[in-house]
C-alpha cells in the first residue's frame, strides 16, 4: 500500500480534524524512529499514520480498539508485522510488544500528544517554541498533559533510547510536517 492509498484509506474512516492531525504526528514520529534504528520508513510511517484507523467507531470501548483497526489493516493487504504493532499499541489487550516496530508505535502514540500540549502552552502555539529541555520539564509535571501517559512514553527504553533521546526524535519529526499539524 503507498503513503497516499493508506491517507487515503484512513479519510474513509476518520474524519476528526484532531485524529487526522494526531495520525500525521504519530507517522512522523514513526518515520523519524524507523531512520534512527535504519529500519523501513515507509512500513513504520503506515502503521503510524494507521493505527487509530477505528478510533471513531470504538472509543467509547477500549477493549475493540485497535483489534477492529488491526483486522481491517489485514483485510486491506497490510503486513502482519504493521497490523500486529497497531493491535498491540493498546495496552488493553495484553499483547506483548515482540519488535522494535510494536515498541516504537506504543511508545509514539502518547508522545506525540505530549509534544502537542507542550507547543499550545507556548504563546506562539508553535512546536518551533519548544525543545526538549523545555519537554523534559513538562514531563514530570503530572498535572501537565494528563492524557499523555508517562509509562508508555517512557517505555522508548525498551527500544534502548532515554527519554530526551526519543523526545528529541520525537520532536524533530514533527516539527518537519509543523505546518500539515498547524503548529
């Protein structure tokens, strides 16, 4: 599947402007992490730009996302491997995170909200007003972007990067697509 079915594909199902925003972020983040660990952009960009691909019809029931998301990606033609990390992004279902591409989407998803809150904070409201020392601070605050969760973040270790490593490859990321994120 190219960059441009899977956005394609996504649109079909999600049609939140924040959603589509947080998919793009994730991709990013993804991408940015698959060049660090020179693995396959484009594969780890689909299962980020994917894995909240049935959020709009399975929020309000935990234990359905991301098993209804992960069986339409297979029903599309998706690789296992992405249709398996976008499963086992949700902790809810117990999946145990098996590759370094499972790690990278589980710890990427609360990231890139984290990052977010961080620039809208900022006067500017812009990610070019933010930088990791500024993250890191932010981070330890609990009343600080409460729905960003600080275990899942900071299970990048598990990838074998510290915590200002990935927000660095994090942010980095999404500062590239700041003007698709409208930040």
């Amino acid at each position: 599947m190219t960059r441009q079915e899977a956005y394609d594909l996504l649109t079909r199902y999600l049609k939140t402007p924040h959603l589509l925003k947080h998919s793009l972020a994730v991709e990013a983040v993804m991408r940015g992490l698959a060049r660090r660990f020179g693995q396959d952009e484009e594969l780890w960009g689909l299962a980020g730009l994917l894995h909240d691909i049935d959020y709009e019809w399975t929020k309000d029931e935990p234990h359905r996302h991301s098993l209804e998301g992960g069986d339409l990606l297979a029903r599309e033609g998706l690789p296992e491997e992405v249709v398996y990390a976008v499963k086992a992004h949700n902790e809810v279902h117990g999946l145990p995170r098996k590759s370094l591409l499972d790690r990278a989407l589980y710890a990427s998803d609360p990231l890139t909200g984290l990052i977010v809150a961080g620039a809208l904070i900022k006067p500017e409201k812009k990610l070019a007003a933010i930088d990791v020392p500024f993250l890191m601070n932010r981070f330890h605050e609990k009343s600080f972007a409460r729905g960003a969760n600080r275990q899942q973040i900071k299970s990048c270790e598990e990838m074998g990067l510290t915590l200002e490593e990935f927000m660095g490859i994090g942010l980095a990321a999404m500062q590239g697509i700041a003007s698709q994120l409208g930040l």
